[in-house]
C-alpha cells in the first residue's frame, strides 16, 4: 500500500512539474527568443542577421489607371531609353531577374545567358535582364556590368525601373516571385506573340537544353513565315 502511494505521489509530482515547465515556456514565446536563440523564416535566414533597411519600402505602388492586373511593362534600358513589352514583340526573347552586386548566382546566371548570346547571335531571339535592385543598377552601372559579359547592345537589354513596379512586373506579367535583392534560378521564354512559354531552370543541364531547341524552334518558325 505504501509503496502504491509512493508512487502516486511520484506520478503527480512529476504532471505537476511537467506542466510547470510548459508554461514557463509558453511565456518565453510570447516575450521573444531568449538570449542566443537563433530565429529563422521559411527560407532559413536568420532575421537577426537581416538589416531592415535592406527590405524596406516606404513607397506604395500603384497600378495603372486604366489596368489593375498588369499585362504589358515598360521599363528603363541601359541605354537610357524607355522600352516596353510591346517593343520586344515579333520575336522570342528570355527574361531573367538579377542584380549587379550579386556576388555569385547573378555571375553564373548571366554566364549562361551570354551562352545563349553566342550561340543565337544575330538571330531572332533577345534577352532581358531585369534589376531586382534599382536603387543601386542606375544605366551607368548597368552599361558597365552589360560590359563584363560582353553583352550586345541590341540583342541583350539590361533593365533597370521603380522597385514597386519590378515587383509587379515580376509576379503579374512574368509570375515570378521577385524583391529587392531576391529572385529565382528561372528564364522565363516569351514567344513571338508576348505570351509565356515556359520556365526554365537554368542550372538543371536538360532544362537549359530544352531552352535552347526551342529557342531554335521559335526562331526557324519565325522565318518560316517571314518567307
């Protein structure tokens, strides 16, 4: 009999304690991660590292008056020159989102894009780098980076605009999840007509392949029908 009372005893003390330390808890949640608790989002950055001024944007976009979803852009080349999606029609052109300070992915992706430059030079087909931070990729900076790769000045456009629209052009005319200083690992092909393809990501070799024969269909149907 002692020993099953002992036990008892044991039993809540033990639900007591428990359920001491679950709220402790609790209220250590509320107030925040304690001291050397690392925090991390969704995409395992660590917030604490994240400075806000990088993130932030104090102005609101607005849509065009007369279109609430955006279909159609025009954005700011390095050349200075405006130039809107209706310009870039009756030809294939691959759109890409990147940045100039971007020490390495952005370095890589352009590689692959002056690739695709040698490959289909003087043919039908253009390319369009967008900045995902155009604060910094003024067209100055922009006709310098352009230079690095050797990129042609009619073939390659390097685009640079507001940072509220770019985030709009990004998700409602490409469908691509874009921010400052944050982009995928995506082309996007736009056939002759302004209409999406295809995604492709570019660091997978049969995808890139697949990009490349169909950039080539595109451009022979295109002769096709100019002959």
């Amino acid at each position: 009999m002692r020993t099953t009372l002992h036990i008892i005893l044991i039993l809540i003390t033990g639900l007591v304690l428990g359920l001491g330390m679950r709220q402790i808890r609790k209220s250590e949640r509320a107030n925040g991660p304690g001291p050397g608790e690392e925090v991390f989002t969704d995409a395992g950055v660590d917030v604490d590292a994240v400075d806000p001024s990088n993130v932030e944007n104090a102005m609101p976009s607005h849509p065009p008056e007369d279109e609430e979803w955006l279909s159609k852009f025009e954005l700011t080349e390095r050349s200075g020159e405006k130039v809107a999606s209706e310009d870039l029609k009756g030809q294939p052109y691959v759109v890409s989102f990147f940045f100039s300070t971007c020490p390495s992915i952005c370095v890589t992706q352009n590689q692959k894009l002056k690739e695709l430059q040698d490959e289909f030079a003087g043919q039908g087909v253009r390319f369009v780098a967008i900045s995902v931070d155009p604060e910094t990729d003024t067209p100055e900076i922009l006709r310098e980076y352009a230079a690095r790769f050797g990129a042609d000045r009619d073939q390659w456009l390097f685009m640079t605009g507001d940072l509220g629209y770019i985030r709009r052009v990004g998700s409602e005319v490409f469908r691509m999840p874009v921010d400052k200083q944050f982009h995928t690992e995506r082309f996007v092909l736009v056939d002759p007509e302004g209409e999406i393809e295809g995604f492709y990501n570019w660091p997978e070799k049969a995808q890139f392949k697949k990009l490349k024969e169909k950039i080539q269909e595109m451009i022979s149907s295109s002769e096709k029908k100019a002959s």
